[in-house]
C-alpha cells in the first residue's frame, strides 16, 4: 500500500484535473505543478507550489526545461525499500514525490492540424516522457496517472483504503508504458519518412484503440479494433456507423476490402465482398445499377455479404439492398430516406465514410502481417496498367472493347486471393474464380461460379499459366481474351493454345498476387 503526500502535476490535456487535483488537497496531498497547469490550479483557490520553488532553479528555454532536475527525479526514482537511496535524498534535502499526474503534449494533434516541421518538433514532450518513465520504473513506491479516465478508481482507493494498492499501482506502470511508447511511436512515423524512407531498423506502429469487439474470426477469439492516427484518405478505421449492430472482426476485414476494390474506379461501381473476396463487381452509369448488375454476379454467395458503393446510396438502391440479408454497407454517405428504410433492418450495420470513395482519395502505406515470432511489411505498391503498354502474344490482337475490359478484368483479379481467375463482360464480373492451389481449378470455378453465359467473356489471371490447361478451361468457358503477366517457363506452349482457340492474349508484365 502506497500512501500519497506529494503529487507531481503537469498535464497537457486539463479535462477534469481541477476536481482531482481539488480532491488530493482535501486528503492532505501536497501538490506540485508546472506552467499552465499550475495557473490553472492556482486560480481555482488551490494550495500549489511551483516546480521552481521546489528545485530553486526556473523554467527555461520557453519551457523546454521545467521538470528535468534531481529535485524531481530523485524524488521519484528513490526506492523506499533501499536505506541507501533514502539517506542519499534526506542528505540532499529531497523530498519524496508519491504521484505523478502527466500527460503529453498534443503531437497527434499538431501533426493533422497541418502545421509546419518547426511546430511539430515543438510537440515533441521530453520532460512528460521522462518523469512518466520514472515513476513507472518505480510503481511500487510511486503512482503514474497519465489518463483522466484513471482518476475516479484513484480517488476512490485513496477514500477508501488510505492509500494505492499494489495491483492498481501495476496496472497504471504498464498503461504508463503503453503511452509512452505509442508517442514514441507517433514520433518516429511522422519523422522517418520524412528523413529517411524505406524500411526503418524496428517497425513502430503507432496506434489507438477504437473499441473492443465481440470476438475475432470465431467466438472462442478475443479481438479489438486499432487505428492508425495519421492515416489520411478513405478508410474504414475513419467511417462513422450511422445504423445496426457492433461491427465484427470479419466485418471490418470484408469493408476494408471492398473499399480498397472500389477505390480503383472513377464509374459508379458496387463490390459485393464475402470473406474477403468479392463475389460481385460492376460499374454502370448509375449507383443503382452497379449495385443490381454486382448482386446478381453470384447471389448464392452474396447471401450475408458486406457492400460497398462508391457513390452515394439513394432510394433505389437501398430498396434493392433491403430485398437481401446484407452484413453491413459502406458508402460516401446515404440520403435521407434510404438512411431512414435501411434503418428498419435493426441488424444491417450502415458506414458512411464522409469522404468520395475514388482513386485520388486512396492512401498508399505499409502493409502488415503478423506471423509467429515475427511481422512480415511491404509496400503498398499498384503498377498502373496503360492499353499502350499491353504485349499482344497472340496472332490476334484485342479489339479496343476486349482492352476495355480486360483492363476492368485485371482491376478485379488483383483484388482476388490467389490463385485468382476472373471472368468479365464489359464492366461487369461475371466469374470469379479464389484462393485455389492451382490456377486451372480457380478457372474452373469462375466458369462454375457464373450466374449467366460465359461465351464472350475476357479473363484475367493475377500471374502466369504454369501450363496450357487454364487456357484450354477458358476456351471451353467460351472466353475470347486473356490479360495475364506472363514470365512463365512454357509462356510459349500458353500463347499457342491462345492461338489454337483464336482468343487474343496480353501480357502486363506484372504480377498482383493477394496471399
């Protein structure tokens, strides 16, 4: 059991320190402040001495030296259980500090409000870190309050027991780390781009906890939500939900999804996504239309799906979206009355991301995966793939409607987990074909998944034919153009079966595979 005589304060978020601050002096705490904080207490009737007055050396550098001094540090960091530490502060006239209530300067903020290098730098806390740091490296003797939201289980152990037991005394330790930490973190993802580029030593992401999920992929899974604070774009991380349900786990992995498909076209286009791989994908000269023409992609498997429309959602559509059991939706945002019909679904979870859903607004930035005892990062690169840069391999060339969509095919496949094969008509999906372990099963697929004839449709591979055999698949599917990357062994033995069946083939050169 810790008891408090001495409070160190500095806070740069004040939300309710004034009631606490008035509630350690009511039980004989003696408070100590620093700047604003301490004009703030001070002019609420406060009893406050000043940093200064206790280390007898004043702020300096426009505040950039304020607690950094033994008179602080000492008496946070003396171990009590340690006669020699206490007889060394006793002999220098240091007395011991119990809490320390400090949190940071507003970095997070300064970096989105937009404001130059020389500010940012100025937001950079090197005092709050330290004096956090030192009292959570001595938590059992001292107590670090870094959160308003920790003051009311303080105030009430201090009322009840006299002092800090030694369970909450940890848990603030480690919640003072956790802050820290992050804020390091914060720093060094605004600065290293900015200095360096490529890929950083360690890889410190900074970020905040949006909610606790109800569990992870499976009920048996605990989960949560984080997002990255610098993030700027269309995200799902930034959506408000406007209607429904919680948002799952798998909800948020399927809108992160669609969204990242719909980003890549200007038309208005609806994706339909169903564990992390669309089902359906169309663009039209209408949102209504896109979404109608992506439904009936592959209604089967659209059952329970997660929406994402790239326009905003008018009545139309959302009388279509009403007709089927749908997870959750996201969109720009939603009119007034299909907000309203879409709302009598009491399970449909609605997103409005407040932002256009287009290319322009895509952000690109590391992507990660945890694996065991690692996390593999890479860049979020995308090979923009212009008809004047295609290969014709085949004796035939594609007609200029084939390019079209082919291009539109190749779009899709890069969105699809691999081995992916797709098949498209126009701007429209027709099969899709996912995750197989060969590339002519996922061509069979496509063919199996279609919910109309295939005859006429162009395909797109997301890598190279090992062999002849997708082709041959495509040619039965009545498929008349390939996109593909090419770089195969047996390029050659692919582009004469191409050529048997009289279909034209184009290679990008690039390969866009989704593990």
């Amino acid at each position: 059991m810790v008891a408090v005589k001495r409070a160190l304060i500095s806070v740069s978020d004040k939300d309710g320190i004034v009631d606490f601050a008035k509630e350690l002096s009511s039980l004989g705490v003696e408070l100590i402040s620093t700047g604003g904080t301490y004009r703030l207490l001070k002019d609420n009737g406060l009893p406050v001495r000043e940093v200064a007055e206790v280390t007898g050396f004043p702020e300096m550098l426009d505040g950039r030296v304020k607690t950094l001094h033994p008179r602080i540090h000492a008496g946070i960091l003396a171990r009590r259980d340690v006669p020699e530490h206490m007889a060394s502060i006793r002999e220098k006239g240091i007395d011991t500090i119990d809490m320390v209530v400090v949190n940071l300067y507003p970095f997070k903020r300064t970096v989105l409000s937009g404001a130059p290098l020389e500010d940012v730098v100025e937001n950079i806390d090197i005092g709050g870190p330290s004096v956090i740091r030192a009292a959570a490296k001595n938590y059992l003797s001292v107590a670090v309050v870094t959160d308003p939201d920790q003051y009311p289980e303080v105030l009430e152990q201090l009322k009840t027991n006299g002092g800090l037991e030694t369970a909450l005394l940890s848990k603030l330790m480690a919640e003072a780390f956790v802050i820290t930490a992050n804020y390091d973190a914060m720093i060094a993802s605004r600065m290293y781009p900015e200095f360096c580029g490529g890929f950083p030593r360690s890889f410190p992401v900074p970020s905040e906890k949006a909610e606790d999920l109800r569990y992870g992929e499976n009920p048996n899974q605990k989960a949560a939500f984080y997002r990255d604070p610098f993030t700027p774009g269309t995200t799902v991380a930034k959506a408000k939900q406007l209607h429904g349900k919680q948002l799952s786990y798998n909800n948020i992995l399927d809108l992160d999804k669609a969204l990242d498909i719909c980003m890549d076209f200007e038309r208005p286009t609806a994706a339909i996504m169903k564990h992390t791989n669309p089902c359906g994908l169309a663009s039209e000269d209408d949102i209504h239309s896109a979404f109608v023409t992506a439904y009936d992609v592959d209604p089967l498997s659209a059952y329970g799906c997660v929406i994402c429309l790239n326009r905003d959602c008018d009545i139309r559509t959302a009388e279509e979206i009403s007709k089927h059991f749908v997870e959750a939706v996201v969109c720009p945002d939603f009119h007034e009355d299909a907000l309203e019909l879409l709302r009598k679904k009491k399970n449909i979870r609605l997103l409005s991301t407040g932002m256009p859903i287009s290319p322009e607004h895509r952000h690109r930035e590391f992507k990660m995966k945890k694996v065991q005892g690692g996390i593999l990062v890479q860049t979020d690169e995308d090979v923009p793939i212009d008809p004047k840069n295609l290969t014709v391999m085949t004796e035939r060339a594609p007609t200029s409607e084939e390019i079209h969509s082919l291009l539109f095919a190749w779009k899709l496949a890069k969105h699809v987990t691999s081995n992916s094969v797709v098949y498209v008509k126009g701007e429209r999906a027709v099969g899709i074909g996912a995750g197989q372990m060969s590339r002519v099963d996922s061509a069979r697929i496509a063919t199996m998944k279609a919910n109309e004839p295939t005859q006429g449709c162009v395909m797109a591979s997301d890598a190279f034919f090992p062999f002849r055999d997708g082709v041959d698949e495509a040619a039965k599917a009545g498929v008349t153009a390939i996109i593909q990357p090419g770089g195969s062994i047996r390029d050659q033995e692919v582009i004469d079966a191409a050529n048997e069946h009289g279909m034209a083939m184009v290679f990008t050169g690039c390969r866009v595979f989704r593990h």
